[in-house]
C-alpha cells in the first residue's frame, strides 16, 4: 500500500516537472530569446531620387556696420539705443574733441590771414606789372634809362615770387584747416545707412582707442542664415539653388530663400561645408539676430534607381549593406549605397534589386539563424 502511494507521488512530480519544462520551453519559444524576431518588412523600388541636404544656421545681418573713431578719444555721448532704427547721416554720438574746435579756429584765422596776404601781393603784382609796362614804353621812346628798366622788370619779378608764395602759403593753411574739419567731423559718430543698431559698446566717459567700435548697426533689408551642412551630403551645393528656411520663431510656417554663396573655407574640425542662405523677402516681423533656422535645400533629381529606406541599411560584420528575406530566414547583403532624399530613401547602387524583400525594423539584433516574424510594426508586436 505504501508503496502504491509513494510511486504515485513520484508520478505526480514527474508529470508537474514536464509541465514546468514544457511551460518554460513554450515561453522560451513565444518570447523568450528563441523566440521569433520581429520584423517590418519592404521592398526595393526603382524611381528616382532627389537629394535634399538640411542644415541648421544663424540670422545675421549680411552688412554689418561699425561705427567708431579714427583716432584715440573719449565718448562725449551716444544718441541712440540697442534696437533704434537710425536714417542714413543720423547722429548716433559723438566723442570728446578736447581742443580741436579751438585749433579749427587757429586755423581759420591763420586762413584769412593768409588770404589778406594772397590779396596783397596779388596787389603789389598788378602795380608791378603797370609800372613795368610803363617803363617800357618810356624806354621805348627813349625817355628814361635801360637801368631804371631793368629795376621795374626786377621788381615785377620779385612781385611775381611773392605771389607765388603767398599762393602756396593759402594753400597749406587751408589744407591744414581742411584735415583739422574732417577730424573734428570724424568724431561725429554718424549712421553710413539706414539701419538697426544691434550693440551699444561703449558709454559716455570711456577712452576709445582708433579703430575701436562703439556704436554697432545692420541693415535690416538685407538678411541671411550663416548655415552649415555635412560635408559629406554637400555635393551639388552651389549659388542660386533655391531653399527653404524654418525659423524657430515662426514655427512650422517656411519661408523661401536662395544659396548666395558657398564660402571656399570649411570647417575642419566639425567637417562642415559654410553656405549663405538670402532670404526672398525678409519677415516683417524681423528675426533676432542670432535665431537658429533650419535650411532645406532640394538638389537636381537624379535618375531611377532601386531605393531602400534608410531605416534599412544596417552594418555586420564591419560591413554596412541590408537583409534580405530568403525563404524564411534573414539573409545579409552587403551593398553600395548612393544619395538620399528627405523622405528617408537611398539610392541602392549595388547589392539589391528592385522587387527584393528586405527587413526595415527589427526587434533585437538579427543573425542569419534568426527566426522571423512579420508584423505592421515593431511597437504592435509587443503588445
């Protein structure tokens, strides 16, 4: 009897532990890691492509103006503030002049002295030319000696010399007035166009070394986006290709734009090419300077070709290509990859041909002994 129970307990254990192995082997199939992978799956079109490159830049003012002395000076006033619009010739501030309006008076003075000069020896001239006109006549007629002649023909040419002199003594004075004006005027910090002052980089009272900025201003007619593309995807950039801009401000609304230039100098430590992006018509509500904006630039279409999404393409073993669908199992092929357009499709120049089947997303890593499992997508097949 006791031995009836004990072997039907043994029966009982053996039965619960083929289930426990049995349950453990159906998880382990349906979704443990023998489990089938998940995938979604495509096939390779053939149509054509056109390439498209997006970058991200910077608003800035494509003339930007600098407004500050010539010489060393200290900022007598500044008229204007961060944000002011200002007319072309507008005062914008000026610096201290010290003496130069007193020295602009010497000089003023020492002009008219000059030209009372001038005017008295162009005087003493006119008489010495009279009078030696005269006595040539009289010696002519025999009436006064040739020494006499010789005197009044003397003094019209020392007469002359004066006048020369007192000529060229005008003209320094009034040179030396003249660069005296123009820096007097050059510390008249004046606006060159009309423009939108964006810096403010000194106040009254600071010293100002030549050269030295103290008012800056941009043109706001005459914007563009400082952008920079992957050197990689950027060839076939070039001036005059239209583009999209996406500013952070306006949200999703796009406005149109134009490549002016391809700068001849790349980054080379970020391995980025520099582009200038105009815009057609700059908003009315005008950027900040500085805004991020998001540049899209369509290149020519180029010929039909077999295409894969970019979601496909994968690297195995250091080898980048797709897999392919072969009966039921993942098979990987290693292929030549072309250009890519902005709805995520690449040129497949060698490795796969249209009609092929190949595997976009997949839920774990795949190896040619993997198990498939087809699905919508990879986030369905979860739940």
């Amino acid at each position: 009897m006791a031995l009836a129970k004990l072997r039907g307990r043994t029966v009982g254990l053996l039965l619960g532990a083929a289930g426990v192995v049995g349950l453990f082997l159906f998880v382990a199939m349906r979704s443990g890691p023998l489990a089938p992978v998940a995938v979604t799956v495509a096939r390779v079109e053939a149509r054509p492509v056109t390439p498209s490159l997006f970058g991200v830049g910077l608003v800035e003012g494509r003339y930007l103006y600098k407004v500050g002395p010539t010489i060393a000076a200290r900022v007598l006033r500044i008229d204007v503030n961060v944000g002011d619009r200002v007319r072309a010739g507008q005062s914008l501030g000026e610096m201290d002049p010290v003496d130069l309006d007193h020295r602009v008076a010497s000089a003023e003075a020492a002009l008219r002295r000059a030209e009372a000069s001038l005017t008295e020896a162009q005087a003493r001239l006119d008489h010495a030319r009279i009078q030696a006109a005269r006595y040539r006549k009289s010696y002519d007629a025999q009436a006064t000696s040739e020494e006499l002649l010789a005197t009044k023909q003397n003094d019209l040419r020392i007469a002359e010399a004066a006048f020369a002199g007192a000529r060229q003594e005008r003209e320094r004075v009034g040179a030396d007035r003249a660069s005296l004006v123009a820096l007097r005027d050059s510390l008249k910090l004046v606006a060159p166009v009309d423009g939108l002052v964006t810096q403010r980089l000194a106040e009254p009272g600071t010293t100002i070394v030549a050269g030295q900025s103290v008012v800056e201003l941009v043109d706001p007619k005459h914007l563009w986006v400082n952008t920079r593309f992957d050197q990689g995807k950027a060839g076939g950039l070039a001036p005059g290709l239209k583009a999209g801009i996406v500013l952070r401000s306006h949200g999703d609304a796009k406005l149109s734009g134009e490549v002016v230039r391809v700068e001849p100098l790349a980054d080379s430590v970020t391995e980025e090419t520099l582009a200038k992006i105009a815009f057609d018509a700059v908003p009315a509500a005008l950027p900040p300077l500085g805004e991020l904006a998001e540049i899209t630039i369509a290149l020519k279409p180029l010929a039909p070709a077999p295409v894969a999404p970019n979601a496909a393409i994968r690297r195995h073993e250091g080898r980048r290509g797709l897999w392919k669908i072969a009966g039921d199992a993942p098979v990987f092929a290693p292929a030549r990859f072309g250009a890519s357009d902005l709805d995520g499709m690449t040129q497949v120049l060698e490795g796969a041909a249209p009609g092929d089947q190949i595997i976009v997303h997949a839920g774990r890593d795949l190896t040619p002994k993997s198990r498939l499992r087809v699905v919508e997508s990879i986030g369905a097949a979860g739940r």
